[in-house]
C-alpha cells in the first residue's frame, strides 16, 4: 500500500474465488461508447486466516465492461489474466501475503488495472477483517459520510427525458448533476437544463473521449458547453490526448477535468505540469487499486489540483470502497457515489441510501459490506485456489 497508510499484518490465503453475478440496471445507461443494461458483475473472493488463526473472507469487485470499450479491458479478459497470471503469481512460493506484496510480486506484469484492483481490494478486505479495522480509518478517513452527486446517462427519450430524470435526482437531493454528452447530443440538452433548473444547479457533462480535437464542429460544441457554467468538462478528447487538453483547458472557462487519461500518479503530474487539467476524477479500478488511488491523491493535493471520486456502475462491494476513500481528505467535491436504488432494484449487499444528499460511510470491520446469501444464489463461481 501507499506508504501513508499504516501496514497491515499478512493473511494466510487458502482460497480464490471468482464470483460472476448478472445485475439488470433499473434503467439503461448510455455513453458515447455503449449502451448498458444490465451489469455482468465480477467479484474475486478472498479466503484466508490471519496471524491468530482467525477465518476471514474477503471480497473485490472487478469494474470491468463486457467489451473493451472504456479502455482495453474487459471482464472475460479480467477473468483470465486473475486465473493465469495475477493470483498464481502472486501466491508463488509462499501463501502468507499482503497488499503490501502487490508491488513487489506483481510488478513485472503489465496492465491489467481492473483486474488487480480487484485482488487489491479482496485482500485488502481479508486483511482489514483479520484486524477487525474499517477501511475507512485505515485510509484516515476526515468525515462519516460523503456529498454524493448522480451521473445520467444519455436517454432514450432525448431532451425531455434527460429533464425528468435530472428533476427526479434533484428531488432525491443528490448535490450534483454529471450528464454524458456526445456529438449531437450536448449543447441543446445541457442548455435546456441550464435553463430549467438555474444556475444553483450543480451541473458539469463528461464526454468520455467522445470528441475530435481537430473537428471545427467538435469545438464549436465545446467552446459552447463552456460558457454554460459548468463545474467541469471531463475527458473531452482521447485518453492519449494531454496536449489538446492543455491546449484547450488554456483558453476555456470551464476547468477540465481527466479521467481515462490518468492511470497512475506519474500520469496525473504529467497531465499537471502540462497544464491538461485543473481536477482529476479518481477511479480505484481504472487506477489499479487503493494504494495508487491514494498516491494520485497526494500529487494532486501537492499541487492544488481537486479530485473527487469516479463510479463504474459498483454494486454495494465496489461502491463501499469508493465511499471509504471520498471521505479521505482531499476529496471534497461530490463523488459518484450513488446510492444503491440508482442502479440496482436490490444491490448485492446492504443498500447505500441517499439521506440528505450524502451516503454514509461503512463502519463494519474490512469494507463494511459483504453480498447477501441469496444475490449469489445463481452466481457461478470459479475456484482459482482451494
């Protein structure tokens, strides 16, 4: 782990798991690269024993798509890099491991961000259990619970359904508003709700890479989304794309805001001394886990850069972990941290519910969570280890 947590005593690993659940969403979620309906969830389950002998279970959950369409990875892919290479490397010579392990054991394999933070978490979780300590004090949690804000998804019903949900999450309290765009569908839409909800609505849009840095038309739409007081515009060009985002975060209102461009923390000083940003979006999967989670945090604060926490559609396992961080300090913007019932009619554990705009952070021992008996009921599951 990041060298600013306190270390954690091994487990004694004697089982992996991988657990595969298929979750229908309440409502489809579409972006510029696809449209969802149901999440095929894969969680990696850790079974173990810590230093007193004490059983402990573990669990992570693997924020992959189904196709490669956020970035290269996706959940067959995860599947098969944890079975082949990830967990047999991991546990080669010796059983008795830690987070702590990760760096030095898994360091020479390449890629596979999602996938690892997955067994990160999952062994972070045993390990936190084993010492009956909440992940939230272990990460030096600041607050009990934290701002939540909504992500809307592009409707299949155009303006006037984007409108409905937005006055819905408004309703609900949810203390921002994030709206995907694409080419075609921003300017119109966002100024209609600009319109209808006023300026005292906290609203930015993500392109998820959606546009063409050297499309007129694209920056036409750009430079108009700019002037319609949005908290941020996030990842309007491509991943690899820092200089057209510093070029443009130059010249723009509106703070732009990274996602799939940073991957680490060497990215997120890269995307700062350029100028490509001014607030960085943290995921945990997309990062590779807590501990880089943690050290993008730190070289962003160092600089003065704002983060706030990104989702990937979590069920209870992946949003508690999220949770557990956006109450560190550092995050102060409204995280994507929704509650339970905006994806899921039942998540997989005990539901997170909005009160007030905000989520409570867990307080249990490891992550707070564990999936309810019956959610896994026809899940199928692969040993890896046992």
């Amino acid at each position: 782990m990041s060298a600013t947590l306190p270390p954690l005593e091994p487990v004694e690993v004697t089982a992996v798991d991988l657990v595969r659940v298929s979750m229908p969403l309440v409502r489809p979620f579409t972006t510029s690269f696809g449209r969802q309906t149901e999440r095929a969830v894969l969680l990696v389950r850790v079974r173990g024993a810590g230093h007193d002998g004490t059983e402990v279970v573990g669990w992570g959950e693997c924020v992959t798509p189904a196709a490669p369409v956020y970035s290269e990875e996706f959940t067959d892919g995860a599947a098969l890099v944890l079975r082949d290479h990830l967990v047999p490397t991991l546990l080669q010579g010796s059983r008795e491991v830690g987070t702590e392990d990760i760096g030095d054991r898994l360091g020479h394999l390449h890629g596979h961000r999602m996938a690892r933070a997955a067994l990160e978490l999952a062994l972070l979780d045993a390990q936190l259990r084993a010492a009956d300590r909440p992940l939230a004090d272990h990460l030096g949690a600041v607050r009990d619970r934290v701002p939540a804000g909504v992500s809307v998804g592009i409707p299949d019903d155009g303006i006037a359904g984007l409108v409905e949900q937005v006055a819905g999450y408004l309703d609900e309290g949810y203390l921002r508003i994030k709206v995907k765009v694409e080419p075609g569908f921003d300017v119109a839409p966002v100024t209609v709700l600009r319109e209808t909800f006023g300026t005292g609505c906290a609203l930015q849009v993500d392109a998820n890479a959606a546009y063409d840095a050297d499309d007129p038309d694209h920056l036409a739409a750009l430079d108009a989304l700019n002037e319609l007081g949005l908290q941020m515009l996030e990842q309007p060009f491509g991943a690899a794309r820092l200089r057209d985002h510093a070029r443009h975060a130059a010249r723009w209102r509106t703070p732009v805001c990274l996602d799939e461009s940073i991957h680490d923390a060497a990215d997120a000083a890269d995307a700062i001394a350029m100028g490509a940003c001014g607030i960085v979006n943290i995921k945990l999967g997309r990062v590779g886990g807590m501990a880089e989670a943690v050290a993008i945090r730190d070289r962003c604060r160092a600089a003065g850069i704002p983060v706030w926490c990104g989702g990937m559609l979590e069920t209870g396992i992946g949003r508690a972990a999220n949770v557990a961080l956006a109450a560190t300090e550092g995050f102060d913007l409204p995280a994507d941290t929704s509650a339970s019932d905006r994806y899921w009619r039942e998540d997989l554990t005990e539901p997170f519910h909005l009160v007030d705009g905000h989520l409570a952070v867990p307080t249990g021992p490891g992550i707070g969570r564990v999936p309810r008996a019956d959610a896994l009921r026809d899940a199928e599951v692969e040993p890896l280890l046992g």
